[in-house]
C-alpha cells in the first residue's frame, strides 16, 4: 500500500500546480490528508 500512497502523493504534487483552481485547492487538501496517513504509518 505503501506505493500507492507515493504515488497518491506525487500525482496530487503535480496536480497543485493545475490552471484550474479548484482542482489545485481538492489536490491541496488531499495532500493534507495523505501527509498524516503517511506520519500514521
């Protein structure tokens, strides 16, 4: 699972930088959420 989150984590990068503002804002929050999975595991 380990990976998947990796790469959770480097899609969500590359999606902060988006035109689009609210998909850099959902990509912002996200990786939010995965930070902590990551400090969890």
């Amino acid at each position: 699972m380990g990976g998947q989150l990796q790469r959770a984590i480097a899609l969500s990068e590359i999606l902060r930088n988006h035109p689009h503002s609210q998909i850099n804002t959902w990509a912002n929050k996200i990786l939010a959420v995965l930070s902590k999975e990551i400090s969890r595991a």
